[in-house]
C-alpha cells in the first residue's frame, strides 16, 4: 500500500523557511570548530595563511555550514524537556527537517540514509550564512523488512549577499 | 607539493587521514562545538541502558567532516572537492580509530581542468567499514588553467 498521497507530493519543492545564523562567522567560534574536528589547515585560524590561500581570507571548512544556525538566547530551552520526560533522548529535532512540514506516514522509525554535498565558496570570517531547504523527493520503497518511504531533502546555503555556498541534500527514510 | 591532474591515475590510493582512538572526551568536544546534545554521545547509562547500543557512538557528523579532511588534505591547495557523498551503514564507538581512506576510481578532463572520482569511506580498527560513499574533485592540469574560485559547480 503507497504511503505518499497526492498530498504528501505536493510537499515536494515547496521551500521551507530560511534559517539565518545568529550573527557573522566570528573568530572565537570558528577556532572551536576546528579544534574539535582536529581540522589542521591553518587558512582557518592563521591570517597569513587566510591572506595567501585562493579564498584571501580565514575561511571554515566546507561543512560547517552544516552547524551555523543556532537556538537564539532567550529562547525556550529545549532540555527543559528532561524533568518531565527524563528518558529523552535529547536529540533536539528542533526545526525538524529544515522547517519543512512533517511527512504524515504511519512509520515510527526514522534512519539517516546517507549525504551528499556539493561545495561553491567557504564562508569567510564575518560571513552570515542561512538555510533554506525544501523537499526534492519523496517516494514509496519496498524494503527486506516492510514498506519505507524515502524523503530527500534539500538545503541551500548562502552567505548574506545571497550566493550559494554550499548545496547539502540528506536521505531520510521512514520505516 | 600541489597536486596536478598528470600526477593520478585511476587506482591510486589517497593518504589515509586517522583519528583516534576517540575517546569521550574527543566526543564531547565534538558534540558541544556544534551543540548536538543527542545523548548516545556522552551519558553511557543512556546509550547502553536505554538505547541498547554497545557504547557511546562516534558522532556521524564527524565522520562526514572527516572525509571530507581526506580529500581536502589530498585535493588542495590547487584542487576543489567538488561533491561528496556518503552514507553510514555501521557504528563507530567510543575507543574506536578511525580510518578514512581513498581510491581513485576515474579521471576525465572537462573544459580544460581535471575531473576525478574516488570512492571514499572510514574503516575502524577491527576492520569494519561503517561509512563508504564517493567524491569528486577537481584538478588543474600541469601548467593549465586554475581551479575557478568560487567554484561554480560540475556541469550534471
């Protein structure tokens, strides 16, 4: 029995929300970020190697864009959740898949089914990246284990004049 | 040395990129530089009492970020990684070594610069591969035109 309706297709290339990071790309921030990735090319802490590489400037690695837009301060602080739901996981799903409307499907389980990314330009230091995603994809699969539906959806990132950074597009499958 | 498009040919391997062991601590750092408070990470009484897992996992977006180390590491300076794609099929815990590797898979040439497809994937130290995928980067020919920057994508 198909799970993707009419409805449900008509999600497809309706774009969700634009995500937009809470500020410019500072410096404190980004050295954090490469320290824990242990990201040893030095043209994202080190002036002169900024200044001499192809970008001119300190840059982040390509996937931080991945990880740029944050929960505003003063906001409701989602682990507030664990005094009264204590087994949470505390896998805040937040804007969920990009902002996008959920996929109403009768299937509980929901797997990463992969990544693919393609890279344009690396945000410079003071860069203000956003998001904005929508589904490009949604289709019924016949599994080993029962029917699954695959979603992919699609996440433009640009920087604040509006050219694209990145284009980073995440199979999730429902099962 | 910059890499040049004449200096590869199919079946080459890349040099390996290794991190590890990873401990909870390496974790950690990871999950809150990027605010990832997804427990399976860091509180063990969760991640094998609740969630039934074996350990504390290796967090899936380090291991994209990795491989994409690997071939940044081997592209640059002169080359562009140009796509990426991978998919996790294993989990990686907490003690685990993690190995990205490469392989050159096809070279063409494309509007004067050097096109090369690899497969790619992280292998941990008892050999199980739990995350493979592909990537394509681009390279200068010898004495060619540079990689354009801001690259404007392949052509499909």
């Amino acid at each position: 029995m198909p799970f993707v309706t009419e409805a449900i297709s008509a999600l497809v290339d309706v774009p969700g929300p634009r995500f937009t990071a809470l500020g410019p790309l500072g410096p404190d921030e980004l050295r954090r970020f490469v320290q824990a990735v242990m990201e040893p090319d030095p043209v994202h802490w080190d002036d002169a190697a900024g200044s001499a590489s192809r970008y001119g400037t300190i840059v982040a690695p390509p996937l931080y864009v991945l990880h740029a837009t944050r929960r505003a301060p003063g906001t409701p602080d989602p682990l507030d959740r664990l005094e009264a739901e204590p087994d949470w996981d505390a896998l805040d799903v937040g804007a969920g898949f990009g902002g996008l409307p959920p996929i109403d499907v009768p299937l509980r389980r929901v797997l990463n089914g992969g990544t693919e990314a393609e890279f344009f330009r690396l945000p410079p230091l003071g860069c203000i990246i956003s998001a904005q995603s929508s589904y490009v994809e949604i289709v019924d699969r016949e599994g080993r284990q029962g029917p699954m539906v695959f979603a992919k959806i699609e996440t433009i990132y640009t920087d604040e004049d509006g050219e694209r950074l990145a284009r980073v597009v995440n199979t999730v499958i429902m099962r | 040395m910059s890499l040049a498009f004449e200096d590869i040919s199919p079946g080459d391997e890349l040099p390996e990129l290794v991190r590890g062991p990873m401990t909870t601590t390496h974790i950690m750092r990871w999950s809150a530089a990027i605010e990832n408070w997804h427990r399976i990470h860091y509180d063990q009484a969760f991640a094998t009492g609740h969630d039934g897992l074996p350990g504390l996992l290796v967090n899936g977006s380090f291991k994209q970020h990795l491989l994409v180390g690997l071939m940044r590491g081997w592209l640059e300076p002169a080359g562009w990684l140009a796509r990426i794609q991978m998919s996790f099929r294993g989990m990686d815990l907490v003690g685990d070594t993690l190995t990205a590797w490469g392989r050159v898979l096809e070279t063409s040439e494309s509007d004067g610069l050097g096109v090369v497809v690899c497969e790619i994937g992280i292998r941990n130290q008892r050999g199980e591969e739990g995350t493979s995928g592909g990537a394509t980067g681009v390279l200068p020919l010898r004495d060619g035109r540079p990689v354009p920057y801001p690259f404007p994508g392949l052509s499909r």
